[in-house]
C-alpha cells in the first residue's frame, strides 16, 4: 500500500504588531486556511495571548521566533512552545549540533503535544559580504547546505530556507525544504 501524499497547506503570516487586526484577517480568508504564523514582532507585543486566540478558533500555530541560545534553554523553550499548543516552532540552524538535537524531539509535558521543529538556515537579508564578515568564508548556498545537513542529522523535522536555497536542496541528496 502506498502512501498518498499529503495536500500542500498554506500558512499565513501574521505579520501585524498587535493581535486586534488577527480577527478580519481569519474571517477574511477561506475556512481551508488553518495555518497561521506568529513571529516575533507579534509575540513580543502580544505573548502567549496571540497562541491562545488562534487555538480557541482551532487553528494550527506556526511560531517563527527562530531560537538560538544554549541547548537546554531552547529544549526548554521548546516544551513550553508545547504546552501553549504550538504545532511548528523554528530554531536557527547556527545554534549548532547539539542546540538542534535538544530541540528536536523535547519531551511534551502530559496531555501536550510537542510541535513540529524546523530549522531556518540562513536568514534571507544575509549575502555573501555579510558571511565574510561574521568570519564565514564558503559561499552562502554552500552555508546554507551544511546547515541544513547538520539540522537534518540532528533529528530536526524541517527547514526553513529562501527560495533561491531550495533548489540548490532539491540538487543535493536533502529533500526536506520548507521554503519561505
């Protein structure tokens, strides 16, 4: 029996500064649409609060605050993210092997599920001459890669890259990509 392949779904970005607009955008949208993104404008103004008005309408939250501390902070931080009912959490790929395996799977706490953890590579606003700078001497599509090898090895279930990322993954032996 072969597997069926699941339907691409959409995720909005709740790209706003304040949770009072998030009500029109829902209600503006198709009913299909069940993915929303919170990033961290969003939940630096709003916390917690934003997560539980998009649950209450049974909607799936895909927080994108990119983490990137030392690996028992993030561990942590993910198994909160869980208890809030996030669904996709992101961590940034340039925390390192280890930061990555204690993000991916945490343990949830009872009654939670631990959401989805994806990794962002390289963030889109970096070139090559911002590489060198930070003392990163390959160039960007070959950073992106190894990043996204060593997230992948680590037990991440994704990645988050740009689109001119994606198609230097879908070459290579990766085929895990979300773009964005």
């Amino acid at each position: 029996m072969t597997k069926s392949p699941r339907e691409p779904e959409l995720i909005v970005a709740l790209d706003v500064p304040s949770s009072d607009r998030i009500p029109g955008i829902i209600d503006a949208l198709p009913p299909q649409i069940t993915w929303y993104k919170i990033g961290l404008e969003l939940f630096t103004g709003e916390g917690p609060s934003v997560m539980a008005m998009l649950k209450k309408r049974n909607m799936n939250v895909f927080m994108d605050l990119k983490l990137h501390d030392i690996p028992r902070t993030v561990a942590r931080a993910v198994t909160a993210a869980s208890r809030h009912g996030v669904n996709l959490l992101t961590v940034h790929a340039g925390g390192g092997r280890e930061m990555l395996k204690a993000a991916a799977p945490p343990a949830p706490p009872a009654g939670a599920a631990a959401p989805i953890v994806v990794a962002v590579t390289t963030l889109t606003s970096l070139n090559d001459k911002d590489l060198n700078e930070m003392g990163v001497t390959r160039p960007l599509t070959a950073h992106t890669l190894s990043l996204g090898e060593m997230a992948m090895t680590a037990g991440i279930g994704g990645l988050v890259c740009s689109p001119l990322e994606a198609a230097a993954f879908q070459g290579s032996t990766m085929k895990a990509c979300i773009t964005g």
